[in-house]
C-alpha cells in the first residue's frame, strides 16, 4: 500500500515550481487545443465533492492532450461578483471583497490539491478592477453599436434579493437563486440586444458538438415561429389592429379579437368606460408569470369595439384579457376558438361565437358537427370561401400568398427570446459606465476613466434602490462633454456579463491595452473541450454566444461561437440520494476524502462511478474499491524486471487497454476506460513479471486519472524522463486481434468480476457464465433481477430492484 499523502504533496510540489503546465502561446511543431471549465463562484462554502467532476474531466483529457503532443491551455479563474458573495457579506457583517478573497483562498488549495493540472499563472478574477475594466468597455462598445440600450419596461423584481431579475432568472415564478415569489415593476433598465442575433444563434446550433439536449433547449428559448402578420381595421376609430398567427389557414375562423391591457388602443377606449379601465387598472398589479400561469381562469372583458373582419367584412368583437402580453407578439390575437385549445376556453367561458373552418381529413360534412372540437390538427379547410377543399398545411402557401395579394398582411417571423435586462439594483457588481447630465443626456465614460471602480464608502444592505446612490464620492462626477455637474449610473451589471467574455481574458490575462491580442485570439479560439452544468442553457451559454458574435462584428475578432465542443457533466447526489446541501446534513467534504483515501483515488472515483452525464449517488466504499485497485497498481511495480519477456497475454493486454483508454478519454467515456484499466492491470498482475518498458506504457493511461501514483511508479521504476514528458502510447496492431475476450461484470453499476471467454461465445452463454460468479452471485443473492445489460464484448450489467 503507498503512502498517498506523501506522493501527492512530493509531485503537485514538483509540477507547482516546475510550472509544467504553464502555457506557452506558440510552440513550434505543436497544435493548441484550449480545455476550459464552467468557473466557478467561489461560495464560503467551499467545494463538495460534487463540484470537481467536470474539472477532473478537463483535467484528465489535458494530461492526455499534453501526452499527445498538444500545445494546452487550461486556465482557472473566479466568477467573484453576484448576490450570494452580497448576501453572504450582509449576513456575516463582512465586505464582500474580503469575504470573496477569503473563500477564493480556499477554493484554490482545494483544487489544487485535487491535483488538477491548471495554469494558474492566468488566473482572472471578475470583481478585479483590472477585470472589469474590460467588462465596462465591452458594455460602452455594445452601447456603441447601438446592441445597448435604456428603456422603462416591467421586469421581473425580487423582493427578498432587492433586484431586478432576467426573465432566465425566474423558474416557475420565484427567484432561482433565493426561492421567494417575484412580482412585477416598471422601471428604467438597460438592455443587450441579443435579439438581434437570434436568427444566427437558432441557426449556427446545427454546427456546435454540443449535447442535442441542450441544444433543443437553446431552440425552445429562442423559440421561432413563422407566420402572418394581419391588419384588422377598427370599426369608427381610424385604428388598425395588426395580429401575428402561425395559422392564417384559419383566418375564415376568427370570430373576435383580444388585446393586452398595455396595448395603445386600449389606452383610447378605456377613457370611455370605466369596467374597462377598472380591468387594466386590476390587471396592472398582476405579475406577467401571473397573467401566464397554466390553469388560471380565464378573465377579460369586452371593450365595446369591433374589428373588421378582413375577408368577410363582418364586425367582430374587440376584448381586453390579461392573458395575453404586450411584450409578446403584438400584443393583440386573433381568436379562433374552433381551433385552438385558449380561445376556445375563452369563448365558451364568455359564450363568444365558434366557427369552425377545418375538418379532419377524409371527413364528410356529415362530419362536421360531430368532430370535437377544438380541433387543432392539420385538416381540410371549410366554410373559407375560395380556400375550401384546401390541406391547412399543404396548401399553406396558396393561402399566405392570397392573404399577400388581398393586401391584408405579410409574412414575418418573430422569436420568444426577448433582450437581455442586465441592470441590477445591488451593490457587488461592475458599475454600468454611463454618466447622466441634465444639458447633454446620456454619456458613456470615456474609455480612459475606466474601470469605473465601485466606491469603499457604501452601506451595502439592499433597500430596493442601488447602494451606489448613496455613495457621495461615486456620485461625485462631471459630465465628460460638458463639465457640469452630473451623477452616474447607479445600478451594476448582471454577473452573467462577466461571464460572458471571460474565456477570451485566459489567453491575455494580464494585457492592459486590449481585452485579449488579436494575434491569441486567432491562435485559440474557439475553445476546443469545454464542460459544465446543463443548467446554464439559456443563461450562461446563450449569453457567451451573443457576445461572441457582437465582438466580431464590432472588432472583426473572426470567431462566432465560443465553444465548439460542449460536455455537460451529472450532479453527484449524496449518499441518500437527495441533493447535497448543509441544510440536509449530507455534504461530502473532498478535504476528509482526500487526507484519508489521496486525491488519485477521489479523482479516479469520479471518473469510474458511472457515465459523464449521467446523475448518480456517491458511495464512499465503491471510492474504496478504487483505492485498493491504486494499491494493487502499487504493488504491480514490484514484478518489473527490467529485461522481462512480457507474455502475448500481458502484450495483449496492455495494447488493447491503450487503444480503449485513448479512444474512450476522447470520448468522454472515462468510466470504460478505467474498467479496461482495471482488467488490464489484473492480467499484467496474474503474469507474475512485467518488463520495465511495458510498464511505463501501461502507465501513460493512468497518469490522466492518478497522476501522482503514476509519476512515482515511471520514477521508481527508472523509465526514461520524467511522465509529464513522456509521449502518449501508441497501440501496436499485431497485439489487438482477440482470441479471447476480457468481459467486465457488474451488479448495478459496480465490478464485481470479469471473465475471460473466447472471442465467439454467444451472449446467452456469456451472462450464464457472468451469473455464476462467485462475487456476482453473491450480491444477486434475494434480488429481483430487473433487466440485464450487455455492451457486447465489453461488459454485462445486473440491475437490481
């Protein structure tokens, strides 16, 4: 057994003042490939062992880069600003700047003594002033641009946080971060246009080797939709109400209309009827994910207008719902209640009129009355005059193109998405540069003020209002253009800003002139392998996306998206299945794993229990399972002889676990990788020798997962160099083709045997066999027996209720 607490220290001392894995931008011969993770909020908390997953990850396919040959940059850095870093500091009575540096601390001797391979000498920090001084001049070069802008518009307020949130920030009408309900207010904020990059962002989706998940999630959010765009004059008002419908088939169909509130002719009727404004006026105190809520009686409110109907000319009536939303859309509908599942809920609530216009295919008129309605299939049209007998979507065309030449409307496409709402009424963030003067308006700060710092004289504590408004030296400030006296913004920049930018910063971490050289920029973007949580799709990733894209338009960078390979990673949930959390008393601290079983074994673990992006729970005594293959590994080193004639068996071995391991680490299929490791090492063990030269191959692919035992081993048994220069092996072929057959065992995940079988037994046989050993039988001993497993060739699962 190896004394793990010594090796560690021995070689993360050695590779910390040797900076071996320091960056160097160009290296002659050699391709750059850029492995980045999610960085992270560095919380009081500290790390679980939850958190490195996707760092061992990168950290794993680095080592094996580097092997290979490659050139790597694999950078760390802190995503420091934001409202729990603020509300931690409320709570303890502490700045947040010194609470951030405190937990910063922390989280770095934490990685580093998992042993992760990073360059730190490019850390970044984002509540560093030198940081966002970039930060602030992205955002002036976007307001620039015109893709920043200011407007007043209801957004998403949270009552306990004392913040504005995005629309991506509120899950099902509470706050993502702090749980409470969020309700709705009017206010002047600044906005991204990110909107007018929707179409390439949906597009340039099918180009990215992303998760397809995560993808069709990106899609959703983006949420395009194509249709037809219909004026509806207003009868006695010189007025046009303009409808966009995905179903202009249906437009013979349309028996009213229903506005938003917030829509500008409702504004005009209201002054005549009280009922009405009464409505608006309730309706206004509603939150819009309120007004969205499925399930929620309908309510509305005739408005005393009619609409002309387009074909037909008949009148018919305008309403006033509060379920429909002036920010989506148009913020009017035409309502077909025949043929869509809300209107026809409205109008049978409301006793409105139902026309139907499309029937199923193949149906008689006998049929007509008899279908359910409201029939939301594709169908043949009916009662649409010269549209009859038309397919609703075959015929599509025919019917737009009519519309089109009737003058009545025009196709258009419109997207879910709205802009990016990036003030943010709280005190740790980057001050949004912009300064206010009563005579010129609106001024950017000049670039050369830059960072506009935040102030040290500030009560922090939330009051629904920016603390930077009671700062009188922040305040303190002259207009740039015209010298007098003005104030500045107040509110600070969503955290995701500082996200969405800072994997450019790791290439040029320390340049003072520019947010990141042309010249790194070309030579390591996009990012080769990054990895993260999936629940970053419409936040962090469409963010980085957007402002990807606006950087090469505003200074022709050359890359449009950020990331061309993405992985998501699995939660590891506590050992009673439930989520890690202080509350629940169930946190496993890396810091106790790590002194007692060594940072190989953790890592090792972690990559072994089970698919990448697969959720699981931990298990401390399956991590010591893996421990005690570590030793045998250990103990492996006392059978190499120097000049030992390896047997075909142990050749064999070896050979195929290189070609796995290299395919699988590629892959992000660390858990079969490890197991042909493991299978491997036991073959090399039954041989009783092994020459020094098929050890040090064997353990290049050990050195990804259990870096220090392999470098201690490649030390001791006098291999040539040290391992972080050694050279990924090589498979030889003469030594692939299988006889016979390594087959990996397990019960619910977990190795519990292998069995060696010539490569052409059937399967029946092969799980027969599989069921019969010792350690196999044992733990399906008085379990039902669900299903079993079988990748052929490699491996046989028994799952168990």
């Amino acid at each position: 057994m190896y004394d793990h607490l010594t090796v560690e220290t021995k070689w993360q001392s050695i590779w910390e003042k040797t900076g071996v894995f320091t960056t160097f931008d160009s290296v002659k011969g050699k391709k750059n490939s850029y492995i980045l993770d999610m960085f992270p909020y560095p919380s009081g908390a500290g790390l679980h062992v939850g958190h490195p997953r996707g760092y061992i990850a990168t950290d794993v396919i680095a080592r094996q880069q580097r092997l290979k040959g490659k050139n790597v940059l694999h950078p760390m850095g802190w995503d420091a600003f934001g409202l729990p870093a603020e509300n931690y500091a409320i709570k303890t009575g502490a700045h947040p700047e010194e609470t951030t540096r405190t937990a910063i601390r922390w989280f770095t001797k934490q990685l580093k003594s998992i042993g992760l391979s990073y360059d730190w000498s490019r850390e970044i920090n984002t509540s560093d002033p030198l940081y966002y001084r970039w930060t602030q001049w992205i955002f002036l070069k976007l307001y620039e641009h015109g893709l920043a802008y200011q407007k007043e518009a209801p957004v998403n307020w949270c009552p306990s946080c004392q913040t504005v949130l995005a629309n991506e920030q509120v899950k099902e009408g509470v706050c993502e971060r702090c749980g409470s309900e969020v309700i709705q207010k009017n206010l002047t904020q600044w906005f991204l246009k990110i909107t007018a990059y929707a179409d390439e962002l949906l597009s340039d989706l099918e180009h990215l080797d992303w998760p397809e998940s995560l993808k069709s999630i990106q899609r959703n959010w983006i949420g395009k939709s194509e249709g037809t765009m219909i004026d509806f004059s207003v009868f006695g008002h010189a007025a046009t109400v303009s409808v966009f419908t995905t179903r202009p088939d249906t437009l013979y169909g349309a028996t009213y209309l229903v506005l938003a509130p917030e829509h500008p002719l409702v504004s005009k009727l209201q002054k005549t009827r009280d009922k009405l404004r009464q409505y608006v006026e309730a309706t206004s105190r509603k939150t819009e994910l309120e007004r969205k809520a499925k399930g929620r009686e309908k309510t509305g409110i005739f408005t005393g207008a009619y609409a002309i109907h387009p074909l037909t000319k008949e009148h018919i009536p305008i309403w006033v719902a509060d379920y429909v939303l002036m920010g989506y859309g148009t913020g009017s509908i035409m309502a077909v209640p025949a043929h869509d599942e809300r209107d026809w809920e409205f109008a049978q609530q409301f006793e409105l009129p139902i026309k139907q216009v499309v029937l199923p295919p193949g149906s008689g008129k006998a049929a007509q009355q008899a279908s359910a309605l409201p029939f939301t299939q594709p169908g043949v049209l009916t009662h649409s005059n010269t549209w009859d007998g038309l397919h609703s979507q075959s015929d599509r065309n025919t019917v737009i193109a009519d519309i089109r030449d009737r003058g009545i409307g025009k196709s258009e496409t419109q997207y879910r998405l709205r802009d990016w709402l990036v003030s943010r009424q709280r005190y740790w963030g980057a001050p949004i540069p912009i300064i206010y003067c009563k005579s010129c308006g609106i001024q950017p700060v000049p670039e050369q003020n830059l960072p506009v710092r935040l102030p040290a004289d500030v009560d922090f504590r939330p009051t629904g209002e920016s603390p930077l408004e009671r700062s009188e030296s922040f305040q303190s400030v002259q207009c740039p253009n015209c010298n007098e006296s003005a104030r500045r913004e107040s509110d600070t920049l969503d955290t995701f800003v500082d996200s969405s930018w800072y994997f450019f910063r790791y290439l040029d971490a320390h340049n003072d002139n520019a947010f990141a050289a042309e010249a790194r920029i070309t030579d390591w973007m996009p990012v080769d392998t990054y990895v993260g949580g999936v629940e970053h799709a419409v936040l962090h990733l469409l963010y980085a996306r957007f402002i990807t894209k606006a950087l090469d338009d505003m200074l022709q960078t050359g890359i449009r998206e950020p990331f061309r390979t993405l992985r998501n990673q699995g939660i590891i949930r506590a050992e009673d299945g439930e989520k890690m959390s202080k509350s629940r008393g169930n946190v496993v601290n890396p810091d106790d794993l790590i002194k007692q079983y060594g940072a190989d074994t953790l890592r090792t673990y972690e990559m072994f229990m089970g698919p990448f992006e697969d959720s699981m729970p931990w298990s401390t005594r399956s991590m010591i399972g893996v421990r005690r293959w570590l030793d045998r590994i250990w103990s492996l080193a006392d059978q190499v002889v120097a000049d030992y004639a390896d047997p075909e068996q142990s050749l064999r071995s070896a050979n195929i676990a290189i070609e796995k391991v290299t395919h699988d680490i590629e892959h992000f299929k660390f858990n079969t990788a490890i197991s042909e490791l493991m299978i491997a090492s036991n073959s090399l063990q039954r041989a009783g020798g092994i020459s020094r030269k098929l050890f040090g191959k064997y353990l290049v692919s050990p050195a990804t997962s259990a870096p220090p035992i392999a470098a201690e081993l490649w030390e001791n048994t006098h291999q040539e160099g040290v391992l972080t220069s050694a050279k990924w092996p090589e498979p030889e072929s003469r030594y692939l083709a299988r006889s016979e057959l390594t087959i990996a065992v397990q019960v619910n995940g977990k190795l519990r045997g292998t069995l060696r079988i010539p490569a052409d037994t059937a399967e029946s046989a092969v799980v027969e066999r599989a069921r019969k050993l010792e350690q196999v039988a044992k733990h399906l001993l008085g379990a039902s027996e669900q299903r079993v497993i079988v990748v052929p060739k490699k491996l046989i699962n028994f799952v168990t209720v």
